[in-house]
C-alpha cells in the first residue's frame, strides 16, 4: 500500500530520530562557501596610461608618510583592483607591511568610490567605479614603527629609508614591467637623498620635493630611497657609488685608506663576476643606531646599515662590515642571474625558493671572498667566520632529520622569529651550509684542473651573463650543472643533491680541509668572534657548554644534545650564581677553564621564570672556540682562494 506524505514524513523523522538516538548526537555536514572572484591574474601586456605617486615624508614627529596616488582607468571598466606589493624580492616570503596601511580612502573622477578588500587575498582592494570613470585617486597613510616592537623603524629625526613597495598600490592583471608610474617625494628641507632612480629634478614646494623621471613599477619597487640631514657621497668607480647618512655629521669621517678599500671591493666583484649588470649603482648606508638595521639588495642599489661609528672605528667594527660586499654581489647573483621559480610577473605570486642555496649559498661565498680578496675585512677575520660556520654545522643536531634545500622554506614558515632550539630545527643554513660546499666546489675544480681553474671561471660565466644586460636572466638546477661541468666536468649532479638535498649529511668541512686547513678548538676565541662578542655584548659558550649568554647572563641560545642542554639549561633562563658566587662574564669563564683542568663539574644557580634551581653541569672540557688552521707548511689552496686578483 502506497504511503500517504504525511505518513512518509513522519517515517522519515522517526528513522532519523533513531539514528540519532543510536548515535547520541546530531551531525550537521556542511557544503563549501563559494569563493569571492579571482584577481585577475598577470598577463603581460601594458598598462593604460601611467600613475602618479607622490610621497609626502616630511613628519618627523609622528613618523608617518602620507600617500597620493593616481592611477587612470580605461572607461567602461567598472572594478579596480589594486595590490599592496605582498611578495617582496629579496625577502623570500610575502613581508608586505600590509599593517601598517591606514586611512586609505579611494576617488573616481574626484568623488568618493567605494570599496572592499577581499577576503581572501587580503592584500587586494577592489574599487567600485561608476559609468565613465577614467581616474582614481588613492590617500592613505603609512605608518612607520616609531619602536621597535611594532616592526623595523625607516624615519628617524635624522634620516629616512623609503621603501616603494611599501606605500604605493598597482593595478592587478598585469605584470609590473608594464605599469608604468611617476614618483614624486617631498623631504624635509635640508636633507639629501639618494636614490637608485633616474632623472631626479628639484619640483619645488615646501621642504626638498624632488620628481623623477616616469619609469615602470618593477623598477621603482626596487630602487628604495635613503635620505638624511647629515649625508656624504663618495664615487667608488664601475659606476658605482656610496651614499651615507648618518646620526651625526661626525661619524662620516671615512679616512682615504678606508675608502680606498671600497674601491677595490668593487675592482675585486667585476674582475671575479664581470660587468655589473646596472647601469649605474648605489651603495645606501646608514650609519645610525636609530633606524632599523637591513641588508636588502636590488639590481641597481642596496640598502645597508652600520653601528654609528664604523667609520671612526674602523679596525674595531671589521667583523660586521661583510653586509656591503655580500648586497653588491646580489647584483649579479640573485638578482640578475635569478632561480626561475624566484622570478614572478607580480608581486602578488607566490616565489619556490628551493634553489636558495644558489642565491643566497654562492652570495654568501663570494661575500666572504671578496671581502678577503679585497682587504675591505682581514684574512683572519674572515678566516674566523668560516671556523664558525664549520664549527656549528659540525654539532648540529638537525643534519640528521633535515637537508639544506628544506630550509630554503624558512622565511616562510619560521618568519624569522627565534626558535627555542635553532640547532635541531635548523634554519635558514642555505646562507652559511650553502658557502661551505661552494668552498668545496671551488676545491673539486682546482684539484681536477691541477689549480688552473675555480669557482672564479664558474661565477663569471654563469653571473657573467650577457654583457650589458640590465634585465633578469633566469636559471634553473640543470643550468648550475651544466656550467658547472663547462668548467670541469664532475658529477655535478650527484654532489648538488647529495650535499643540498639529502638529510643526514656529515658536517661540510671538505671543502676547507680540501683548502689545506683543519677546524681546531682553542681556548681564545678568533678575530671574528673577539669583536662579535664585544660588539653584540654576549658570552659565546656554544662549543663547551653549549650555550650563548646576553651581557646579563641569560640565556639567548641553547644547543640540542650539549653539555648545558643535558642539564637542563634553557633559552630565557638566567644565570645568577657560578659556584656559589654571583654570576659574571668572567666567573663563568674561569669556573668552565677550571672543569677542563680536572675540576669536572660547575654548580650554577639559575632564575627560570618564578623559580631558582641548581643546575649541576657535568663537563670536563674548559672553554672551546673555532679556528681554521693551515694543516701543512707555506700557502694552502684556501690561500689562493682568499688571495687578491687586481
């Protein structure tokens, strides 16, 4: 018999009313929202027309910079879509200052137009136009950090470090090469500026309002401004330049000799990588205490920071100079010769880092090279920062689990934050990991070509690239290989995977004991970490305890598997007691000197949050630093490397 509905609903319920029951809960399974539409995505083709941007960075007080862009619109379109630039070149993850965006307002035509951010892709604003619009006006406000808990200070009383991308928007569905835009700055009187942008003229208005000719968005996006009230600028040759600011005019007394080094830095970088790749460049320094420290490159500039006085103390401040040769190398490497999948039409597509260790891996190299080659750092400087390296790789927890190339995701996932334990997570050690087995590469080469050929021949064919080629030129791994093998053939193949892309690797010290030097442990620390020491105020104690203190004797580092670790010795906790007497630098120091001389154990008493605890240190083997040492007499391979060549 044919149910009624009425008796079919009732079936219905009562089935579902038992499954319910049977299962004691109801479960409501829903379907996916559907997304907000696409952004356009990039295509290249010109932009009509080009934007004006006008900069007004003259409010010292507040730290602010206050935006004016006009970006004209084809009629008939009734949507734009504007981007915040998100992934940002040479940040190797998407560090767009999207929060530091404020009162952004939009017009059409002079009226207001409304707008929605979209809520997917967060940093896209989609404007509504009315019937006929051909222009819309942004305003909005960037808001500098005025501490450094908010972000990375740009304007202090002094100076300024303007960053395009950071306060100018760009129409979506294009790539950046094809929008076409006219900047234009206003800063406080009496300061200078230095850009990397071409046609620079005095616009008048209050303050020093300066234009520069129109060029495309790639290209102002990557030429960032640094100005300042005390400023000094210095020709270095290749046409390259130094431009200084500074807290105090005093602190921009470069003695002749030392600028002189700078010059044969940049001999040094076009006889080992060939002609730059710019036609013109601009080293931007900031010698200050103010602004936020950076190293960040561009093609035609970088944007560096010294301690205020590493002009005046020039011998003193040699350990931490290496950030001006290691951006001008970027230039070519990374920049101009740029890992394929690190090349995007926009700023908004997502950059694949996975062949860091070439970018970042090769600058690092060279970076220490040149400043060798070139005696803008000391031989035993930079001897010291290669002992280092070697040293911590060779007691680092995380090779077993955890290949270089991984960590070229580390930007992105670890967004550069401490780690409570870096030497089992790993991070980022295609910069330093990524150096050493360059060295070893250079090493292959010489011993199969009996010294007639290194890395040298490498760099300047591969960064070489074509002569006089401003643009990028793209590589991928099997074009490393093949240059590679150009020079000397070897499994090239089989040593990049082994060495990047397998974990459990053994520690990468081949490329120095193939250079004719040993890693040793003395009881002193070397040139290099003798002034990192002093100059960062810490106690190195990585390679006997197996920590790092700050200047109050906290801890700042703690190595998986050490000594200190074992006992329970972690980041954050402070150490208020060396064997029965308030902690020191010093103390501390003897009391490990004492253990290796027979003593064994080191009673400390230990602040960690709310709580004091004795720590007992089981360890015998007094204070411990790396050197790399000649393992033979006269000069070794590593020498040569480190050897001048102009």
């Amino acid at each position: 018999m044919t149910k009624s509905p009425l008796a079919a609903a009732l079936a219905a319920a009562l089935l579902l009313a038992g499954t319910a029951s049977a299962q004691s809960e109801v479960r409501t399974e829903p379907a996916a929202a559907p997304l907000p539409p696409a952004i356009p995505p990039a295509q290249d083709l010109a932009y009509p027309g080009a934007m004006t941007l006008d900069i007004d960075a003259t409010d010292l007080e507040r730290g602010v910079y206050r935006v004016r862009q006009t970006i004209p619109v084809t009629p008939g379109v009734r949507e734009l879509v504007l981007l915040l630039p998100e992934w940002i070149p040479g940040k190797h993850a998407p560090r767009g200052p999207i929060h530091l965006l404020a009162d952004l307002r939009f017009e059409a035509d002079g009226a207001p137009a409304e707008w929605t951010r979209d809520p997917v892709e967060v940093f896209a604003f989609r404007v509504v136009l009315p019937e006929g619009a051909g222009r819309v006006t942004a305003t909005f406000v960037h808001t500098s950090p005025l501490q450094t808990s908010e972000g990375r200070i740009t304007m202090t009383g002094e100076m300024l470090n303007l960053q395009f991308d950071a306060m100018s928007l760009y129409p979506a569905g294009h790539y950046v090469r094809r929008i076409a835009v006219t900047p234009t700055v206003t800063f406080p009187g009496g300061w200078t500026a230095f850009p990397a942008l071409d046609g620079q003229r005095d616009v008048g208005g209050r303050g020093s309002r300066v234009t520069w000719a129109t060029t495309d968005y790639e290209t102002l996006v990557d030429s960032p401004v640094f100005a300042g009230v005390h400023a000094r600028e210095w020709d270095l040759g290749h046409a390259v330049a130094l431009g200084v600011v500074a807290d105090e005019a005093r602190l921009l007394d470069l003695k002749e000799e030392h600028l002189a080094l700078f010059r044969r830095l940049v001999d040094e970088t076009v006889h080992a990588l060939g002609p730059g790749h710019f036609d013109r460049y601009e080293f931007l320094l900031a010698l200050t205490d103010k602004l936020g420290g950076i190293g960040l490159e561009h093609q035609r500039s970088s944007e560096n920071t010294y301690e205020p006085d590493a002009f005046l103390d020039w011998e003193g401040t040699a350990w931490d100079r290496n950030v001006i040769p290691h951006e001008l190398a970027h230039s070519w490497i990374g920049k101009y010769r740029r890992p394929a999948d690190m090349w995007t039409p926009d700023y908004r597509e997502p950059m694949r880092g996975q062949l860091l260790w070439v970018y970042e891996g090769q600058d690092q190299f060279w970076g220490w090279i040149l400043a060798a080659r070139s005696g803008f750092q000391p031989k035993d400087v930079v001897l010291g920062a290669l002992a280092n390296s070697a040293a911590y790789y060779s007691m680092q927890a995380g090779r077993g689990w955890r290949s270089v190339e991984d960590t070229t995701h580390d930007p992105i996932t670890a967004e550069r934050r401490p780690l409570p334990y870096t030497s089992l997570s790993r991070s980022e050690d295609y910069y330093s990991e990524g150096m050493l087995v360059w060295i070893e590469a250079d090493q292959v080469i010489r011993e199969g070509t009996g010294g007639a050929r290194g890395l040298d021949d490498f760099a300047r064919a591969f960064f070489g690239g074509i002569d006089g080629d401003t643009g990028v030129l793209p590589f991928r791994f099997e074009d490393v290989v093949a240059a590679l093998n150009a020079v000397h053939p070897h499994d090239w193949a089989g040593f990049l995977d082994s060495r990047f892309r397998q974990p459990g690797q053994p520690a990468p010290l081949a490329g120095i004991e193939k250079g004719g030097y040993r890693l040793v442990f003395r009881d002193e620390p070397n040139p290099y970490e003798k002034q990192r020491m002093s100059g960062q105020g810490y106690l190195n104690l990585q390679y006997s305890l197996g920590v790092n203190l700050d200047n109050e004797g906290t801890v700042t580092l703690a190595h998986w598997g050490t000594p200190a670790f074992d006992a329970g010795l972690v980041r954050g906790a402070k150490v208020v007691a060396v064997n029965g007497e308030a902690y020191s630098a010093d103390r501390l120091k003897r009391a490990i000197a004492a253990a290796g001389d027979g003593g064994g154990r080191i009673a400390l008493l230990v602040k960690r949050g709310e709580r004091y605890l004795e720590v007992p240190i089981e360890y015998g083997g007094g204070l411990r630093y790396p050197w790399i040492v000649p393992a033979g007499e006269g000069g070794q391979p590593l020498d040569r490397l480190l050897a001048p060549r102009t």
